[in-house]
C-alpha cells in the first residue's frame, strides 16, 4: 500500500502547503493530494494550479488532484492544464475527478447540478482522446470542438491514471467502466466504503476489465501524539469544524451528520484516526484489511491545529506507523 499526504488547503499562505509537501517527500510519502472548492474561504480551488507550484520543489512525489470537480470546467482547459502538470513533473500526475455536490459551487460556475453526470460521461473519454495526440473534432449535447490536440503531451504513456471519486452507483460505474482507480472521500464510514469498493470492483468486472487491477485510495482525517487524550485534545475541536464547515454543510448523497452533539468521540467511529501510534496503527490496518486498499491518503492538518502540532503528528506517523503500514 502506497501512502499519500492531503496537506493544509486553506489560510492563504500557500508557502506553508508546499513545505509541509516537502516534508512528506523527505519523510519517504508516496504522493500529495490537493482537493477543490469554491466559494469557501477555509479551502482552496484550482488544484492543478496549486500542483504545478509543488511540482517545482519536489522531485519524486506523485501528484494527484483529490479531486478535481470535472463538470465546472471545459474538457480541453482540463487536458490541456493536466498535460502541463504532467511535463513540469516529468510525469508524475495522477488526475483525480468528481462529480461535486456542493449547489453553491455549480450555481457560482453558472452549470447545472443536475447535468453533472452527463458532463462527466462526455467529458472523460474527450480527455483521454486529447491526451493521445489525437486531433479531436466533437459536437455533443454539452461541449463542441473542432481540430482540436494537446500540445505538448503529457509525459506519461498512454496516458496519466485517471482516478474517480464518487459515492452513488451511477459514479461508482462510471469509474469502474472508465477510470484506473476509485478514491474513497475522508467524510464516509468504513460501512460506507465496504459497499462503494464492492460495487466498483463489481462494475470492472461488468465493463470487461480486471478488477483487482483498479487502485482503490482512501483519504483519511490522522492525528498522531503521545496518547489518544492529546491527540483528542490538540485536534479534536479543528477536526470537528472542518468535518461541519464542509461535509455536513452540504447535501451530501451518502453521509450524513450524526444528530445531536458532535463530539470527537462520536465523529472517530469508523471515520477519523485520532490517538497514540499503537492505537493509529490497528485503525489504519483495519481500513488497508477490509477494503484491501492500494493507496492511503491522510489528512493531518487543518486549520486550528497548531503548525508545531502537525508537524510533530507527521513526525510521529513517519517514524512508528508508516513501516507497520509498508
């Protein structure tokens, strides 16, 4: 299992995003993720923005978007954009997509909410053909082009891994039928995930494809300190803002907010990892068992969780999770 880093997406500092990316390279981390939202002053938009800057002061990071909301955008700007993160890297880009869910995001955009599957479905496979050198003449019920082609291509060949994020069974289908990959939100129980993993391994298999092949990543909210009552003290009240100012804000298809008070307690039932490495270490195998993931991506800092805090956690989980996990 390979293991990725979703590092701080918010403050308006971006210097502090790219150190802590840094970090994770020099700590021996696989990837780093950079999510996408608008209209929100806590989280960043334009990931492939933000990636290309992080793929000039790192050298062997996989760069993956964690995700990129496809419906808002034009497939060329997207295949043109990704192809140039991918020749800055030298090849390291893993293109993550969704559907999205937030209305204010789509209604910012001026696109449908109730169109952004069917953007999706037409979208992807103009991506890919643009990423082949082909040159590309299409007119469809949501986007037109004429002669158009990617250049420079991207390095990869044939192209950079496309991975889905999505929690309903038309998403989950269109992932196994078209991406390399289902990435799992930080937001989602493990019962939750049992059941988007089975069904996206169950929707390879119906498109013809192996389905032990497709990469099956998991993003996570982590905490580590020296007891589960310091990791609880120091990241319990951010975590619980970010997981009420974002994932329970919006109407999400599958996850819901638990009613009455929310409590650190209450939201780490089979959701986020807080506590001593012993303790993080069952918890993080158990998701790796039970899912067989292929990819762990963790969340470790948000806003409120003091700098030196987050460092010392990454510090902690390098030294005495990170080679339980490998």
């Amino acid at each position: 299992m390979k293991l990725g880093l979703s590092p701080l997406q918010a403050g308006g500092n971006f210097e502090d995003t790219i150190q802590e990316c840094e970090r994770a390279e020099a700590a021996g981390f696989d990837s780093v993720w950079l999510g996408e939202h608008h209209n929100n002053p806590l989280l960043y938009p334009r990931p492939l923005l933000g990636l290309t800057a992080i793929a000039t002061r790192t050298r062997r990071l996989r760069l993956g978007t964690g995700v990129l909301l496809l419906p808002l955008y034009r497939p060329l700007d997207v295949a043109e954009e990704a192809a140039m993160v991918d020749v800055i890297s030298n090849g390291r880009l893993i293109l993550g997509v969704g559907a999205g869910y937030a209305p204010e995001e789509f209604d910012a955009f001026g696109v449908s909410l109730k169109e952004r599957g069917s953007r999706m479905d037409e979208a992807v496979p103009l991506i890919q053909r643009l990423w082949s050198g082909e040159q590309v003449t299409h007119e469809g019920r949501h986007f037109r082009m004429t002669n158009a082609t990617v250049a420079p291509r991207p390095v990869q060949r044939p192209r950079p891994p496309m991975w889905f994020a999505g929690w309903l069974e038309p998403a989950i289908r269109r992932a196994g039928r078209l991406g390399d990959g289902w990435l799992g939100g930080p937001s989602a129980r493990l019962d939750e995930l049992a059941r988007c993993v089975s069904m996206y391994r169950d929707a390879r298999v119906a498109a013809g494809r192996d389905p032990d092949t497709g990469d099956v990543a998991l993003m996570r909210y982590v905490f580590v300190a020296e007891s589960v009552e310091r990791a609880r003290a120091i990241a319990g009240a951010p975590f619980i803002r970010s997981f009420e100012n974002t994932y329970f804000k919006w109407p999400h298809p599958v996850v819901k907010r638990p009613p009455g008070e929310l409590t650190i307690e209450r939201l780490s039932e089979d959701r986020i990892v807080l506590g001593d490495p012993a303790s993080c270490v069952m918890q993080l195998q158990r998701f790796q068992r039970e899912l067989r993931l292929t990819h762990l991506i963790l969340r470790m800092s948000v806003t409120g969780v003091p700098a030196d805090a987050a460092e010392r956690s990454l510090d902690l989980f390098t030294r005495e999770i990170m080679p339980a996990l490998r």
